[in-house]
C-alpha cells in the first residue's frame, strides 16, 4: 500500500519505501464513536436502491491524508485509489501476485543493447477519457513533467535520463544508472499518462522550470485527464471524490456510471454506514468491527495480505553500551513470543516475513521465515547473553507513539514485548512519546528502540533493502559491511527473478545477523463490502483495489 515517508509530512526528501505515522493510514484507526448522526446524515444515499444508487459505487474511506490528485504529487495512502481509476500506467500487478509485471498501456518492454536504454512498445487502442487517441508523446510529456517538478514521486525514478519518442506508439526510456530497478516502480498510480494537450490547456508544463511554472496541479486536484474506467469530476477535501465512467475505457465500459468516496474519518461511522447500505465498501474497519459483520447475509467481508508492516527497531545507542552488542540484540530476537502476538493482538489476521521484505514480495515467504527468521527460542536467547557477557540480561527504552495500526495499539505492543523480554532478564522500560516527536527522535537515532511501520510506494524489493542500508541504518546506527551493501546493489541490478530471490535470501540473512530490525505484523487487511457489489478486487500494490471490474449485482 502507498503512503509518504515519514521522514516529512510533506514526503520532500526521500526516495524509497515509506514510514507513515498514525494520521495518515486509513487502516491506522484511532478510535471509534463521534458524532455519527451528523456523519451519516451528510453521507447517507437515498435508502431506496434506485436506479442511480444502484449506478454509483460508494465507499468509505478515511481520505484526510490527501493532498492532491495530480498524479505528479500522489504520495500518500489514500488518493492512489482514485488516481488508479482515472489513470493507467506503462504496467501494472494483478490482484495478488506482487511479483510478476503485466502488461497495461504497454504491451512489451524491452531492454536495448546500450543496456540502458528501456523500449517500450504502447497500445494503440487506448483514448484518454477525453476520446482522444493516446500517443508516445503523452507518455514522454507525463515523465518529463513528473522528472522536471521534481515531488515526491520522482525520487524513485530519478535514475530516468530522458523519455524520447520512437514513433507515435513507442517510446524509450534512457536510465543514469541502469544498474536501479524500473519497471516495477513505474507501475505505481504516479506514474499514470495524462493527456498532454489537456495539461498544457490547464497550465501545465513539462519544461525544465516546471517546479515553478507548471500550474495545472489545482485543475487536476477536480479533474483528470487519463485513461482509466473512472474520469475524475471532484474533490471536496475531507469530504468526498467524485468520479463518472470514462466511455472510451479502453478494456470496455465499467460496470457502475459513478464512484463516490465518502470521508468517513471514524470506523464506527463506516460499520454502521455499511449495515445501512448507505455504502458499498467500507476500507477502515477495526478487527472487533469486522467480527461483528461476519454473519451478515448483506456483507462480505474481503481479506489481503498488505506489504505493510509493523516493527522495532533497536538501535546502537551510545547511551547503551548493551544494544551495541550483536549477540545482546539477537538475543532480544529470539526471546519474542510472535506467534502470540499475532494471534492475540490481531485476532490471527497477520504473517511474519524474516525481516524488512513481506512476505508476497519476490524472495519473501512464510516458509523462509521459518527457515531462517527470528523465533521464540528463550534457551538461544540465554545463550547468547550469556556469550554477550550479560548472563543476567540488561535494559533498554523502548519508545511508542500513541496510536494504532491495523487496530494493534502500540501500548499493547509494547506491553506483550516488555513481558516477554522479561522472560529472559531483558527489561525493556516503555516510554510512551507523541507520535511526531517519536517519529522526529527515531529519524535522528536518538532513541534506543522504537515501534514504528512501514509501507512501500510500490512492489520493488530494493526499495526495501536499500532504504535498510542508507537512511534506516542511519537511525539505528548501524554500519553497514560494504559485503552487504553490494549484495543489495547486486540483488536489485539482477533482472532475473530466480537469482534475484537467492540474492535477497542473503540479504534477509544478513538483517537478521544485525539484529537491529523485529518485524512482529503483516497485516492481513480486511475490508467489508456488501452483497450488491460484485467484481472489486483489492490488492497489496499500493492502490487498494482495482475498481475497474466492479459492477452492481
């Protein structure tokens, strides 16, 4: 799933896998309750299914994170949903398989001789919802935009030289460092094809001053100008996005006229919309509020496996002499209960990867972890305290924001760790901080240990591991050996998914060798939709669901 680093609130300097805090994830709940009269009341639907209720897809969705739908600046955890709908890109995932490319605007892609040189070869049937044709020129002026205003989203493709046109349907992308993965990032919805000549009408420009003279962005915040099943109509914020049917979509027409996302910042407010049938599809419901759902004959409710997750890092503190032990931090490693932790803090609802790829991710399963992860093994554990010098354990700060994720409190964390480090003599003293100020500390490595998440811009592991071996390692000062530094370089240049994934099980090794990251929850994110909605597909990638085959039933 998608969401800025949290290294800034406004996502300006960083340029992998993201670091959210507690107020900007939709499934971050933090309570429940308000004032749900006056919530329902503005989001309720005639309660007759008429016949343009039963046209319009309506669903409920914490969208308070959003700062703009130009999808040169979509960043955070919820616009990517709607900037999907509306815009397609070069590629994309299918719904649960976050490991194989498939085609969407471009049919094939193609490294060139130079090795740094990407042909790619482009649909020739596909209209903007304007029913204009698109051309290689649009794709060239949407990258070149994206590069020359230079937010958030172009970090990750920096490495991108220049995008030149072959002809009218192929174009070439020129890479710095070929050496970077592409494809895969580009399938995210920030990478999507506007119209050129739409943007240009609006204010839009993809000169090299685009940072400060392009100006389409508040047209586009209401408007699109893509390819997509949805074409944007709307954006009231923190009240709703509205959206029409692109009749010219290029794979046929979409099942429902309109999709309406509705605010709804409270879960409780979404639990009682969606037994009403005021909505369709309610995205931020906390385990407790799903339970309550699973003998409704109205509702379903879908299950899937994000690529987020939730951790501690324990860092090489100079105020403790201890965490600055390998053999003391794996020792913390081993004396974790994780299986209870997922089974009694998330109702079961969550897996485990080895370290810092999920599981789903090329070289990530359940079945690795079990190999060569982390367990409960407090005999282990012993051991290597003992070899570490400190037979009757030692003590560290283990800061936590006050929040929630995936409905798991960080107290609640917290406190099962604190009593099974215990088991082993570890005392691990909570200190409960703001989230901003957590967050700020952790950035600097001024903390001992921290429970923080991540999630990913796209499904590229070197996003993952690279951000482990720069910034991350920053935090918990960790100097990283140049071995593991050129086995992730290695790994991410390998264009091989075989080799790649015997790449990546050694770098997994090698974290947990350092023992400086816990991964204790993957998120098995559960979403209710109601009967009458058939065809909505979630997916890990970092757009939610696919809304394009969604239909009325």
């Amino acid at each position: 799933m998608t969401v800025q680093d949290a290294d800034s609130t406004t996502g300006s300097d960083e340029a992998a896998a993201a670091e959210p805090t507690f107020d900007r994830r939709g499934f971050m709940v933090l309570g429940a309750g308000g004032l749900l009269a006056a919530v329902l009341q503005s989001a309720r639907p005639a309660a007759a299914q008429s016949a343009q209720r039963r046209g319009t897809l309506v669903i409920a969705l914490d969208i308070s994170d959003a700062t703009g739908l130009d999808p040169v600046r979509v960043y955070q955890y919820s616009n990517p949903l709607p900037t999907h709908a509306a815009y397609d890109g070069m590629v994309t995932f299918d719904p649960g398989d976050s490991v194989n490319l498939k085609p969407a605007l471009a049919t094939e892609w193609v490294y060139q001789p130079d090795g740094k040189t990407v042909r790619l070869k482009l649909r020739t049937d596909v209209k903007f919802a304007s029913g204009k044709p698109m051309t290689a020129e649009d794709v060239r002026f949407s990258f070149t935009r994206q590069l020359n205003i230079k937010d958030q989203p172009w970090q990750y493709i920096s490495h991108i030289q220049e995008v030149k046109v072959v002809d009218p349907h192929t174009v070439d992308i020129v890479l710095k460092d070929p050496s970077l993965p592409l494809m895969t990032i580009i399938a995210t919805p920030a990478f999507g094809v506007l119209e050129k000549a739409a943007v240009i009408a609006h204010g839009g420009t993809d000169a090299p001053d685009a940072k400060e003279k392009d100006k389409a962005t508040d047209w586009l915040n209401e408007n699109s100008a893509g390819t997509g099943p949805y074409r944007l109509t709307g954006w009231q914020r923190n009240q709703q996005i509205q959206m029409v049917k692109n009749p010219h979509y290029w794979k046929g027409a979409p099942g429902y006229d309109r999709v309406l996302i509705r605010h709804m910042s409270e879960s409780a407010a979404q639990l009682l919309a969606i037994q009403r049938g005021d909505v369709d599809v309610a995205f931020n419901l906390i385990p407790e509020q799903i339970a309550t759902l699973k003998g409704d004959p109205n509702i379903t409710v879908a299950g899937m496996t994000s690529l987020d997750f939730i951790y501690m890092a324990v860092v090489e503190a100079p105020t403790n002499p201890a965490l600055q032990n390998k053999l003391a931090r794996q020792a913390i490693g081993y004396a974790i209960d994780y299986d209870g932790i997922i089974k009694n803090l998330i109702g079961g609802n969550a897996v485990r990867p080895v370290s810092f790829l999920p599981v789903g991710v090329n070289g990530s399963t359940e079945a690795l972890t079990r190999e060569i992860g982390f367990r409960e093994d407090l005999a282990k554990s012993k051991q290597l305290l003992a070899q570490a010098g400190m037979a009757e354990g030692f003590k560290f700060q283990l800061a936590y924001g006050n929040a929630a994720i995936a409905g798991v409190g960080y107290q609640n964390l917290a406190q099962k760790l604190q009593s099974d480090l215990a088991r082993v003599g570890i005392r691990a003293e909570l200190t409960p901080m703001d989230q901003v100020n957590m967050r700020t500390m952790y950035l600097g490595g001024k903390l001992e240990a921290a429970l923080t998440f991540w999630n990913p811009p796209a499904p590229e592991n070197w996003l993952w591991s690279s951000a482990t071996i720069n910034r991350v390692a920053g935090r918990v000062h960790w100097k990283v050996p140049e071995d593991v530094r050129k086995l992730v370089a290695d790994a991410g240049a390998e264009r091989d998914l075989a080799k790649a994934a015997a790449l990546y099980k050694q770098y997994q090794q090698a974290m947990v060798d350092a023992a400086h990251h816990f991964v204790l929850i993957q998120p098995v994110y559960q979403v209710a939709v109601r009967k009458s909605v058939s065809g909505l597909q979630l997916t890990a990638a970092g757009w939610m669901a696919e809304l394009a085959g969604a239909k009325p039933v």
